[in-house]
C-alpha cells in the first residue's frame, strides 16, 4: 500500500494529503452519503456509540452528586454522523472539518433540525495544518475545554495519526475523552481484503486500517489514560471492489484529571 504514496510527499510544490481531501470533500457533497453501504455503516456507528456512551465517557454526574454539562467535538465532522449520534447525550456540540462544504452541510442540518447555533455549529478547520485552513475561531475558548471528542472515519485520511491524537487530546477538558473510531487494519480483523481495493487509495488515504497497539501507543504518547478499544459490533458490508466485509473499532482514552 505504502510503496506508491511515497513519490509525493517530497516535492514541495506538490499538494498535501491534507489539500487532496479537503478538494476530494468539497466535491464530494451530500450524495456520498446516500450509497447504500455507507448508510447502513453510518447506521451501525451511531448505535454503537450511543449504545456505548458510558464507555466513551459521557457522564453527568460529577464527584460530589451535581450534574455538569457535556460538551463534545466532533472533529473531521463531515456531515455530522458523530454529532447526530450522540447529541440526545450531550449539551453542546461543535464540529470541525477541513472542507468548507462539509461545514456548510453540517450546519444546514443542525438548522433544519431546529437546533440553535449555540448547541450545536461547525467550523472549517485543520488542526495538523492550521495554516491551510485559516480559522480564527480555532483558537478560541470556544474550542477547547471538551468533555468529549470523537474522529469518526478520518483518522485514515491523515498523514500523521500520532501528531493528530496529540493535537486533540490538547482539545480535552481534564477527564475528558478522546474517541476514533475506524478501519482495523485486514491483518488484525481476519477480514482478507479485496485484491482491487489496493488501488482504491488515489491520494487521499494513507493506510488501510490500523492496529491496536500503535494507535494505543499513539494514545499513551499523547499523555491519555484508562485505554480502551472495542470492535464495532457488526462488521461493515462494503462492495467487493472497495474490500469487502471489513471490521471497524472505537478507541477511548482519558486526559487525566490532574494536568
């Protein structure tokens, strides 16, 4: 998978992987939410998030009895599946996402939705690459301090996982937690994957699927805790000619309540 990626990363003029996406989602649009195997998957990851949402860490209670509100970022945020997901759970929501098309759907949805800005808005932005993505926002108080972040089916589109995961757990409120969910990598599943998916890639993904142990120490570099890692429950159907059955995970880990 790797051999043909190498060839454009050392050429300044040409586009980073983070540009390729950001151009492929902006004409991607809301069609591609419509095809038949990515709804059923979108469907399967917002039951099992919400099904795991003590897992995750979506907790109200604090240590002393009284209730706090839940903020969460849905970082990569797309259409807004995370978000969907998990808003009956929590009190405010903001999203994030590279393509301003993606930002501009998201936002319409939540509007159509009857959901106010103040629960729930996206931004365009780009946290490994800030400057490719100008955000003023992105700074702001505004978009730190979360009780919950998740990165749902992006963290294969990035060129460096390990600086990802570091740059969102910054994101974290003390406590809070980070959640990907994602490709496992055919290795790990058993799932064999399909001799034409191999050239599926065209520049905007970078790897197939991940092990457990190096986002799990992608996680522990990032200073976060109390690991965990879960298969989504039923594996994902895809076209033969993309790879077939395939099997996607959640991972969660914590930023210590004592930074």
């Amino acid at each position: 998978m790797a051999h043909h990626h190498h060839h454009h990363h050392h050429h300044g003029a040409e586009k980073s992987l983070g540009e390729h996406n950001k151009e492929h989602f902006d004409k991607v649009g809301e069609d591609a939410f419509a095809i038949p195997w990515i709804v059923d998957m979108s469907n399967q990851i917002a039951a099992d998030l919400h099904q795991n949402a003590e897992w995750i860490g979506i907790n109200h209670s604090t240590s002393d009895g009284s209730s706090k509100p839940i903020r969460l970022l849905d970082y990569a945020c797309g259409n807004g599946l995370a978000s969907r997901a998990l808003a009956p759970l929590v009190d405010t929501i903001r999203g994030i996402d590279i393509s301003s098309t993606m930002v501009e759907l998201y936002n319409t949805k939540a509007q159509e939705g009857g959901i106010s800005p103040e629960k729930k808005r996206a931004i365009s932005g780009d946290l490994l690459h800030p400057e490719a993505t100008p955000s003023p926002e992105l700074n702001s108080p505004e978009f730190f301090g979360f009780d919950v972040i998740v990165m749902c089916m992006a963290l294969h589109h990035v060129e460096d996982p390990t600086a990802m995961i570091q740059k969102l757990s910054e994101r974290l409120a003390e406590g809070g937690s980070l959640v990907i969910v994602d490709w496992v990598t055919p290795e790990e599943s058993g799932c064999p994957l399909a001799d034409k998916a191999q050239e599926m890639s065209n520049h905007t993904i970078t790897r197939l699927g991940f092990f457990e142990k190096d986002v799990k120490e992608a996680y522990e570099k990032a200073g976060l805790e109390d690991w965990g890692w879960k298969w989504v429950s039923e594996r994902c159907k895809m076209p033969e000619e993309i790879g077939g059955e395939q099997q996607l995970f959640m991972a969660r880990g914590k930023r210590s309540g004592s930074q």
